[in-house]
C-alpha cells in the first residue's frame, strides 16, 4: 500500500532547528526560529497564564466536551480583542467565532468553508508570506497566487505593485493579509495605506482573510488591530484568523480562533451552522485547556492588565533588540544602514542578509537564520546580541 509514497521535502525552518541542535559550539546562535524567548534565552510562562492555570487546577472541573465552536466566553473575548469591546458589530450580532487550533487551525476551518462556498475562487498571498499559506490554501484545493508585497531595495512595501494586483483579479478572489507584524518581512503597512487596500478590495469585490498571529506584538493591542476595524468600519463582510501562541506564549497549547463578519444576525447564524460542520468532521470540538485560561486572562480585570503589562514588556524587549542591533551594527563600522530594522514591527527582521551571507554567519559564526536572511529578533538577548553583531558585521565585510 505504501510503497509508491515519495519522501515529502523537509519543513525549512524545522530542518535548521533539527541543524543547530546537533550544532556542537557553545556559542551558537538559533535565529531561525518563530517563537519569543526572553532575556534568559527561555520561552516565557506568563504570570497571568500561571495564575489561571492555577485557578483551573483548583477548581478541578470535568473535562467535558466543548461546544463545536468552543467555549462562548472564549469566543467573545477574542471578538473584542479583534474588533473592540464597543464594536457595533458584535452588538448586532453580525460576528462570530469558532475556536481554533491555533491561528494554523484557524485558516485551515476558514479555508475548507471557503472552499465549498467559493469553489473556484483563487486565493492571493503576499510575497513573501508565512511559508505555511501557501500550503495550507493549496491542501485545501486553492491555486495560490501571489501579489507583490515586499521591496528588498527599499526594505519597504512594494505597495503600488501590491495595488495594482489587488485591482488586477477578478472579483471573488480570496485575498490573505497579514494585518500586523509581517511575518516573513517585519514590514507592515500604514494606516493610510490600509484605507487604500479596504478600498480597492470594496470595490474589486474580494473577499478579505486577515492572518493576525500577533496583535500586542506591533504597536500595542488596539494599534494592531487598525487593519481590522478599517475593514469592520467599511461594512464588509470578511474572515479574520487569531492566534494566542505568541500574545500569550501558549504555542503549543494551540489557541486561536476563526472569526467572520457577516452582513447581519441571521447570515451570521447560517455561516456558522456551516462552519460547525466543517470543525465536526474535522476535530468535533477544540480542546478545553488553552481556551478555558485565555478566556479567564481576558475577563478578569486584574489578570487581564497583567497579561497586559507582561505583552507589552515583551514588545518592548523585541523593539529594544533592534535598536541594539542597529547601533551594535553601527559600533562594527558597518557601512550599511540597518535603520529600517527599528521601522519593522514584531518578531521578525527581513534583515537584507543574502543566502551566502546566512550560510557564512551559520558555518563561520554558529548563528542560524534563514536563508531567505529573515531574522527572529525576539530570539536576540543581551548575551547574545554582541555576538550576533560580530557575526554579520564580519560576514558583511
Ligand atoms: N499566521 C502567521 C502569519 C504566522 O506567522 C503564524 C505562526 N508562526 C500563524 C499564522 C500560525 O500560528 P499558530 O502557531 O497559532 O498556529
């Protein structure tokens, strides 16, 4: 039965991790990864996190089946997360969620309902995107396109390029956007284009996805979710993908969530009818654990600023990394100038580096990034970050 099964090629970025554990140097340097460490080098456990996870335990509830949806409170939460807690929207009833495996999980759910609603719709990603949407849209049964997003000669957005393909497919077409913290690139757009973009995709009639894997990460949770409201306020109907894996350092308890504005109450009561049969027969409902702790962070006022405070130290710590690694850079004598990086938001740098770069900063250095030169500043700390800058300083040279 097997036997005709080809070895599928190896995930990129696992395979460097699989690379850097074998990697016998003390000194070596893992900035390939997409997960937050702190200062000491560890992923955080957050205070807030702790202290609901200890409720839980105490409280010893049965471990029911969820709602195929998820637990309500959860759902809600994530709705004024997503959209503010005075959103219009969500008081007209016009929204509604399903928690989600993860932000993966979500676009999965999203994209196999879209696939019976819009069969024959194409679905457009930047270039570059996440590696995953590509797959995850192709797996579904999509044919994938990409629009122009990033320009490495400027380290910005490419965004008349973006533009004119937006304004270029036909309508229908499924357009995914990150709403915040660009992943592979940093490279975000501005609240002045985001009305521009909220236009052309009114006007050409696509259909909206937004990917926002890490709201709190950029600018703060309300900034974050500019994109968002833009497109809440501009009376469209669209489909948003959540996740809490980075905003609350719960990677692999998977929390996310999948939410759709819909025209009214009603439209929003039959999409989600569908949307339980697609979770039904995917994983009949979500796992109570991770839900069950973020919805008691977001609801209890005090956890709730805590979780608050520990969010925005670790933006603050991200933000203060680039700018060390700026003026580390500048200390080497490096010619170039790596401003742009403090202008990039989240956890990631499209650093600029090349592949020949990368592969000398991983053999002569022990520091790993990935070939495309996408750094994890959320991975530098103050132990490492001077040999970092040695590194590319050396390999720029
Ligand atoms: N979307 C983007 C843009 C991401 O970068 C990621 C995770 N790295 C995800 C979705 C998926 O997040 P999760 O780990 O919660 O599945």
């Amino acid at each position: 039965l097997f036997a005709a099964v080809e070895l599928a090629p190896r995930d990129p970025i696992l395979g460097l991790t699989e690379q850097f554990n074998a990697d016998t140097r003390s000194n070596k340097v893992n900035l390939g990864v997409g997960v937050y460490y702190n200062d000491e080098g560890r992923i955080p456990l957050l205070k807030a996190v702790r202290k609901a996870e200890q409720a839980r335990i105490d409280a010893a509830a049965a471990r029911g089946y969820l709602p195929i949806e998820g637990l309500p409170g959860y759902n809600r939460a994530v709705q004024e997360l997503l959209l503010g807690a005075d959103s219009p929207l969500i008081a007209a009833g016009r929204v509604l969620t399903a928690q989600s495996l993860g932000g993966t999980g979500a676009l999965k759910i999203g994209a196999d309902f879209l696939k019976r609603l819009v069969p024959q719709a194409k679905v457009a990603i930047s270039d570059p995107s996440w590696e995953n949407h590509r797959a995850l849209f192709e797996y579904a049964g999509f044919e994938v396109v990409n629009y122009p997003y990033y320009d490495a000669a400027t380290h910005g957005v490419n965004f008349a390029g973006m533009i004119a393909a937006l304004e270029g497919y036909p309508a229908g077409t499924v357009v995914v956007l990150h709403a915040c913290c660009h992943n592979p690139t940093g490279v975000d757009l501005t609240a002045d284009q985001w009305t521009k973009v909220v236009e052309v995709v009114k006007a050409r009639r696509l259909i909206p996805f937004l990917d926002i894997a890490y709201q709190g990460f950029g600018d703060g949770i309300d900034a974050d979710a500019t994109a968002v409201r833009q497109f809440a306020d501009a009376g469209l109907t669209f489909l948003i993908s959540s996740s809490f894996s980075k905003s609350f350092s719960l990677y692999g308890e998977r929390v996310g969530a999948l939410s759709l504005v819909a025209a009214d109450k009603d439209e929003s009561g039959r999409v989600l009818s569908q949307l339980k049969r697609v979770i039904r027969t995917n994983y009949s409902n979500p796992p109570t654990h991770g839900g069950t702790v973020v919805a008691q962070v977001l609801t209890s006022p005090e956890l709730r600023s805590e979780w608050e405070a520990e969010l925005g130290e670790m933006r603050e710590r991200i933000r203060a990394m680039r700018a060390a690694l700026v003026a580390k850079l500048k200390e080497r004598g490096v010619a170039r100038d790596f401003g742009f990086v403090m202008q990039q938001r989240g956890m990631f740098s499209y650093s600029g580096l090349t592949a020949a770069q990368v592969d000398r900063l991983r053999e002569e250095h022990g520091i790993y990034a990935v070939s495309t030169g996408r750094i994890c500043v959320a991975a530098l700390n103050s132990r490492n970050i001077d040999a970092v800058a040695d590194g590319i300083a050396a390999v720029l040279k």
